[in-house]
C-alpha cells in the first residue's frame, strides 16, 4: 500500500454555554424531598390543577395549596413557581371563617378562566371529610405579579353547603354552553355532581336553578349518599357535552385509585349516559384513563386549546417517587363515534422526518447504512430514506425512534449514558430506558424529546448548524437547538452514490473514530483490483490518501482534528463515497 497524508488546522473548538438550575417546589403535605423530572422540567409538583390559561406570553396553572399556589411556562414543558400565592395562609377574605370554622389557609381545587377583560379565579374552601364548604371568586386583570396592575380583588362566595346539604360545595369547573351563557360543575366525593347557573359578567351564581349530573339519583330518584364522583369538568364539542368526572379515592399517595370517567349529553344540564347508555347518576361512566406504570391515580382534568391542540392537564401520583403528586400535561382526541380519549402520545405510530428548529437540518443515520454502532447527527434534507425516522409509542407518552435504513435500528444513547453531552448511536432495540424517548409537545406545535433515562433532551451541540453533527442529551433549556418539527415523511430516496454503485461495496469500522483511525473493509469485487481511498474535509481539501491492490482492508491513520470527512473509494466499479465523523 502506498499511503500520504495531508496536515489540516485545526478547527475552532465548540463552546456549550453554561445552564440554569431548576428551582425546587413543594406542596404542603407532599413529600420534602425532590426528583429527576420524566419530561416535564421545573417545577411540576401539582394537585388539583385547575385547566391552563395564557396571560401574554406566559401559561398559568392554579393548584391546591397554601394561599392558592400558582405555577407558570412560557412552552408548557417548563414549569415554575409563581412568586408569590393568591392569599397566604393568613391574609385571605374574612368572610371565609364564617363559613367555614377550621379552615387553616389551604384553600383546594382551583379554577381559572378568562372573560371580560380579566380573569376569574374560583377556588374552594373547606376541612377534610366535611360537607361544610364554600366557593369562592377573586378577579384579576393580570396573572403577572411584577405588573402595577396586579391585585386579587375578592368577590365573595359563590355558593355554599352545610353538614345537612345535598351537595358538597367544592372542585368548581367553569363552562359556558352554546349559546355563551356560563355554568358552574362542582361536588364531591360524598354527595356528587352539580351544576348551576352563573351571570356572565360579575361570575356569580345567578337564580336558584340547580341540576344533578352524576352519582346522586337512584333508580327509585332517592338522593344517595357516597356517590364516589368528583372533579367534574365539561367540555362542548360538536353536539355534545362531556362530562369528566373522578372516581375512587385521592389524595393517598402511590395507594391512591383515582380513575377518571366520562358520560355526554346534548345538553349541558343532562342527562349524561356513558357508551352504554348508562345516567352517571345512576353509577355509570366509561373510563377513560387510569393507573398506568407510574402513573397512580390520575385525576382532576383540564382543558386549554391552541394551535389545534388539546392540552389536557390533570395531575397523578408518581410512584416512582414516592407518591408526589405532578403534573400531567396530555393530549385529548375524539374518536370516530365522538367519543373522547386521553393520551399521553402526541404523536401516532407512523414514519417521520424530525426538523431542528435552529438549524432546520433533520435527523439523519450518518453514511444511510443504518449499521449499529452508527451514529445520529443532523442532516441538510434531502429526502433520502435514513433520514426517515419510524416512531412507535410504547406507553405513557414514550417512544421507540427506529432507523428506516439498514436492520432497522433504535436510537440509543450511547453507553446508558445520562450526563449532559451523551452521544446518540444506532443500536438494536432493547427496551432499556436510554432506548425510550418521551415525547411532549410544546407551545408553537414543536415538540421536545428527553431520554426516559435522566431526563436530559435531545439537542444539536453548541446550537450548531453544520451537518454532520452527533445529536447528544443536555439540560432543558427551551431553546430552538431542543426543539424539533415532527412532520409525516414523504417518499424517499436512496443516497444517489450508494444507488449507483453494487451494494456492499465497502463499510468503515468505527465511525465515528477517534483522530481519524479507522479501518475500511472492502468486498470481494473491490478488493480483487487496485483501489484508491481518499479522506477529504469539507473543504474538499484530502487529507489523507491511500492505494492498495489484492487486500479486503486498509487501515485509515488519518491524524485529523474532530469533524466531519468525505471518504472516497475509486475502483473499476466506480468512485463510491461515505461520511465519516472524526471525534
């Protein structure tokens, strides 16, 4: 063999700025000791949500908690602590105690929702195993507490219940009907479902007209006791309204069995029947969601749309750790029958291109063999099939990302590896957690993905847009280089030098290699004759090059700095190239 090789400068070193940390919240009486996050970033310990709403450029989502506890997103994937609570846990409205004598400043089950210029916040106010209850209303003209023009303005009970009520007056949920007229849903687990009409302008209630919706009639229309119904939340779609509702018990950690239930009418004060034809009053509803996996308890749903999606909060207990209660942010579909689902799948099983958002360069199988050990990298598109991507979900929002070139390959995390800078490779399938990738989608319909082992999402490098770059793990940060379109693939094509050329004619081992030593094994036709390799930059300049005649392989020692090369075989059959990554 007669081999020469070329000096090439290096190249400018790649920086990665440095990250933030996220702050830790926690909710009284969960547990005082904080996890890794799956998906989901900040703080997302959460109970009772109330469904999201936007005040400019920021996401609200109002829980149970001391003072009525806020958190907020600017892309619904990261989450954070408002600055400061609603009330405190001793500076709320006086006409509480009154109505409800014990109460300690844990106001429960809040719900906000926008008219009129501002926003109304209901909330709920009681002890624990008591009917005696209020709801209450405070407005806002701004969810923002640096604004001067923040301030709750109280404006007194909404509607009350006793220990000898029909009804517990707690978990309000606000709807307003096809006409624009506004309702209240509310009840809980003792006595059941409400629903009562409010004025559209100040959010109180407005006449004395009330209706069951589920878990208090009888076959024999005897009011019952212990209907096991709560957290009711209607949504109008369509001809339809659909009633959410909770079943089984809160509130106990990974041994709690929430499960949530739905029934629809054509009209919003009912009746409401399940797929079989069966009143919620009379113990029906179809299940739509319950425990899965870490998933414990699931309950309290509700809805914001925009950009054609259905964001569908609600929270569980995660058993994973210890019970805490989180935060859920899942999707809402409709069935062809108009009957609604829960998912926590953004995304159907089917094939995909995945565009970065910085660079708009698309994931891409390096050198389009789909060989193991190949890596992942962004790619100029191109249309070619490996940079065709086939997502499967595998449960609870996760996903196994498989190559459509080679053996068909799974995105792998190199090394089990959960650190900041892990490299992402083609290895076969296994089901291990670097191997599952959970897929939630952000404001503006970009999607982020983070390894199910650590958390940390897929980005390109120091925000890069050269091609040829390894896809790797970071810290959420929300920025464009994390942030990828998900679009269904269009019909492919084959790379142009590997379609012109017999198949096989060669593979290099490693790639990618450390300084440019590999090995490049030729097959039988190419190794009977004289070949030439070449190991050119992408300035096109060789830096490396090689003869050889009568041998299978012929060892690379290139001495490069870390980049992306062109790797040329010219033989009689023809010049065949292939992309090699330098590390």
């Amino acid at each position: 063999m007669n081999c020469t090789f070329t000096a090439t400068p290096a190249g400018p070193q790649r920086s990665r700025p440095h990250t933030f940390s996220l702050l830790a919240f926690l909710l009284v009486l969960l547990t005082g000791l904080s996890f890794p996050a799956r998906a989901l970033q900040g703080n997302d310990n959460c109970h009772d949500p109330s469904s999201i709403v936007k005040d400019g450029s920021k996401y609200w989502i109002f829980t149970t908690g001391t003072g009525i506890y806020g958190m907020y997103s600017t892309d619904l994937v990261t989450w954070q602590s408002g600055s400061r609570p609603v009330f405190t846990s001793t500076e709320y409205p006086s006409w509480i105690k009154s109505k409800v004598p014990g109460f300690s400043g844990d106001f429960w089950a809040p719900e906000c929702v926008y008219r009129n210029g501002k926003f109304y916040l209901y909330y709920s106010v009681s002890t624990f195993g008591s009917s005696v209850s209020t709801i209450g209303l405070a407005t806002n003209v701004t969810l923002d507490p640096a604004s001067p023009s923040y301030q709750w303005v109280d404006q007194g009970e909404v509607v009350s219940s006793g220990s000898g009520s029909a009804i517990n007056a707690i978990d309000p949920a606000i709807t307003a009907d096809a006409s624009g007229a506004l309702w209240m849903s509310y009840g809980s687990f003792f006595k059941g479902i409400g629903l009562i009409k409010l004025d559209g302008s100040t959010g109180k209630r407005s006449g004395t007209s009330f209706y069951w919706l589920a878990g208090n009639v009888a076959a024999d229309n005897v009011t019952r006791n212990n209907s096991g119904s709560e957290a009711p939340y209607i949504v109008r779609n369509g001809s339809y309204y659909y009633l959410f509702i909770n079943k089984g018990a809160c509130c106990q950690g990974a041994s709690s069995t929430y499960y949530i239930q739905v029934g629809r009418s054509a009209s919003i004060t009912g009746p409401y029947l399940d797929k079989n034809g069966v009143d919620l009053n009379r113990n029906g509803g179809t299940t739509l969601i319950a425990t899965s996996g870490n998933y414990v308890g699931p309950g309290h749903v509700g809805l914001f749309q925009e950009g054609g999606a259905n964001y569908l909060t609600h929270h569980y207990y995660d058993s994973n750790q210890n019970g805490r209660a989180r935060l859920s942010v899942g999707n809402l579909g409709w069935d062809a029958a108009a009957w609604p689902f829960i998912t926590r799948d953004w995304v159907a099983a089917g094939r995909y291109t995945l565009t970065n958002q910085n660079s708009g360069k698309v994931w891409d199988a390096w050198g389009c063999t789909g060989a193991q050990g190949q890596i992942i990298a962004q790619g100029t598109p191109a249309g070619l099939n490996c940079q065709q991507w086939n997502l499967t979900p595998v449960g609870n929002g996760e996903y196994k990302i498989t190559s459509t070139v080679g053996a068909g390959l799974a995105a792998d995390v190199a090394g089990n590896n959960s650190a900041n800078g892990a490299r992402l490779n083609l290895y076969p399938y296994s089901g291990a957690a670097n191997q599952r990738f959970k897929i939630e989608r952000a404001s503006g319909g970009t999607y982020v993905l983070a390894s199910v082992n650590g958390n940390r999402a897929v980005e390109v490098p120091a925000c890069s847009s050269t091609a040829g770059v390894q896809l790797t793990l970071y810290d959420y940060l929300g920025n464009n280089c994390q942030k990828w379109a998900i679009a269904p693939a269009t019909a492919a094509r084959v790379l142009a030098s590997a379609a012109s050329a017999p198949a096989a004619q060669f593979s290099v081992y490693p790639n990618p290699s450390e300084r440019g030593r590999f090995t490049v094994l030729l097959d039988a036709g190419l190794a009977a004759g004289p070949v030439t390799v070449t190991l050119t930059d992408m300035q096109g300049r060789a830096v490396f090059s090689c003869r050889s005649a009568g041998q299978g392989t012929v060892p690379v020692k290139a001495d490069v700095p870390a980049g992306l090369y062109l790797l040329q075989v010219s033989g009689a059959q023809g010049t065949t190239t292939q992309k090699v990554v330098v590390h």
